[in-house]
C-alpha cells in the first residue's frame, strides 16, 4: 500500500489580481487533507477509482476524459511512461469542504500524484508535482493562476506570481487566522469569468485596482517574513484588501456578515479568502489566548456552515 496526503490552503492577500500577473500570497492549512492510498489488486483487474466521500466508484479504463481524477492518475504514469495500467484499487478522502477556495480539488490531486509516486518508487519534487497538479486545475477552473497547485505541492508559504519561479516566504512570527466557511459554493471559473467581464469593459480601472492589490500583497510579504512587524499592521493589509475585493465586484453579503462579526469579536483584520461570492473568509486573531475561539464562537453565531483555527508557521 502506498499512501500520499496533501494539506488545503487559504490565500491570505491577492486573489484575482494574481490571474492578471499580479503577486499574492498563499499558505497550507494542515488542518484540513486530502487523502490517497493505492493498493495492489488482482492481476487483470486495472486500476480502479473509489471515492467513497463522491459516492463513486469506477474504472479508470472507461473514465472520460474530464474525469479529474482519471486526468491526475493518466498524467502520472504518463510521467513516469509507463504504458500499462496497473491492478490497483486508489482510494481518495478528503475533509478539504469542496469548492469553498481550501484547494480541495488541487489538494486531491496532489495526494494521488504522492500516492503514486511512492506506489512506483518514483520520487517527484514538488516543482514536477505543482505542473502535474496545474494541468487539472485547467480543467476545473479554466485559467488558474497556478496558485493552488504551487502552495500545496511545496507545502509551504509562497508569494507567488504567475509564470514566474516560485518565492518561498519564512513566517517571522507565527500568527493565527481563523476560518469560516459561508457554505456556499461558488464556481471559482465563473467568478474570475464575470470579473473578465468587467475588465474588459473598464481594463484601465481594474488594471488599477490589481496595481492597489499588488501593493498590499507586497507590504504583507515584509510584515509577515519580519517578525518585528506587528500584526496591526497585517491585519490593516487584509481589511485593505477586502475593501478592494469588494470593490471589483467578488465578494457577497455572506461574506460581509462574517467579516464583520469577525472584526466585531475582536480580529485584526478579515476578508474573503479564494474566489468569493461563497466559500470561505478568514480572519487574523490578536496573540492573546482564547481569542481565536471567540472569533471562531462569533462567525457560529453569525452563520458560518463551519469553522477552521488554523496557525501559520
Ligand atoms: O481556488 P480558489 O477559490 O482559491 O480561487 C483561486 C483564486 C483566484 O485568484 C480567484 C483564481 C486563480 O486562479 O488564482
């Protein structure tokens, strides 16, 4: 038996503007996994695809094309050229919430490529497993970034910009952000989609609006690699940066109504995380001791469908 797991992710600063070459920032939650285990089966069986949590079960032999997780398994052994099918079971699990902006889809798929790796005895860096990654994240998301794929292939913090080699961040001092989840899905393609929209229609104003969020991005890459800049001051970057986001049209009422709870029960900032319009917001707690679980205690009461503490380091 083999066995890979991978960590969701939340972006901290600089969605959407990243789509546009814009810089932003991203880091594992290690709270929330994915994982894959492929066993060997019978000889003449091929290799089948059971993922209980979807309630499907399959072979991969008759999978179509756009089946994401027949995509990733193809790939790989692609990658390592093997030309035949192994006799494998692959199961897949996940408590990443689909489709709320932890990187679930990306998470799943870089579990079964560790599965696999470890399954053939063929070690990947995270650079060949972020590309592999990439290619079915097109299919969910149409025109990623790449961020999802990077931060969770290098299971690390990155600042990252599109097409450009990947800048690992240090982490000055630890801090904690909490997550709520609205427990509405939002298609991240038809979000970036509409806002193309709008981009088109006005470039030069939201050209400036990406420049407004880039800048944010990059003043918090230094707050958070240098220890002895205060959290005040991220915390300020992240409501900044949600100004903005609702600014080019991402965010949702939803997401308002958790924010401001949030920042009501004492967070030093918040705005939403990933696409918007649904998924997930976080907010950044003072150092203090319980005040994670009172901001965690106050998204509750204001809605949210679920709540992750999460530490970043
Ligand atoms: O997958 P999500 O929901 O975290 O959204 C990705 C972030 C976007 O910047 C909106 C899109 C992208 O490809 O980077």
């Amino acid at each position: 038996m083999a066995e890979g797991t991978a960590s969701g992710k939340i972006i901290l600063f600089g969605e959407h503007a990243v789509v546009y070459g814009r810089p932003a920032v991203a880091v594992p939650v290690s709270n929330v996994q994915a994982v894959a285990r492929l066993l060997a089966d019978a000889p003449g069986r091929g290799l089948t695809i059971d993922a209980p949590d979807l309630g499907r079960t399959y072979d991969l032999a008759t999978a179509p094309a756009d089946d994401p997780l027949a995509l990733i398994v193809r790939s790989t052994l692609e990658h390592f050229s093997l030309v035949d099918i192994p006799d494998a079971v692959l199961r897949v699990s996940s408590t990443i919430p689909l489709g709320r902006g932890l990187g679930s889809g990306a998470a799943i798929s870089t579990a079964i490529v560790r599965a696999m790796s470890r399954f053939f005895h063929r070690p990947l860096s995270p650079e060949e497993i972020s590309r592999l990654v990439y290619e079915v994240e097109k299919l969910h998301h149409g025109t990623p970034s790449g961020i999802d794929n990077t931060v969770i292939a290098y299971d690390q913090p990155v600042y990252f910009i599109k097409g450009k080699p990947i800048q690992r961040m240090g982490v000055g001092r630890p801090f904690t952000v909490v997550i709520g989840d609205t427990g509405i899905v939002a298609p991240t393609h038809r979000v970036v989609g509409d806002l193309r929209r709008r981009w088109q229609e006005a470039p030069d104003r939201y050209e400036g609006y990406f420049d407004e969020i880039a800048a944010i991005a990059r003043q918090a890459r230094v707050v958070i690699e240098q220890a002895r800049v205060g959290l005040d001051m991220l915390g300020r970057l992240m409501n900044d940066n949600q100004e903005l986001l609702e600014t080019i049209g991402v965010s949702s009422p939803e997401l308002e109504r958790l924010v401001a709870a949030a920042r009501r029960a004492g967070a030093l900032g918040a705005k939403l995380s990933g696409a918007g319009w649904g998924g997930n917001m976080i907010a950044l707690s003072p150092p203090e001791p319980g005040a994670a679980e009172a901001i965690a205690q106050a998204l509750r009461q204001a809605g949210a469908a679920g709540v992750i503490i999460t530490t970043v380091r």
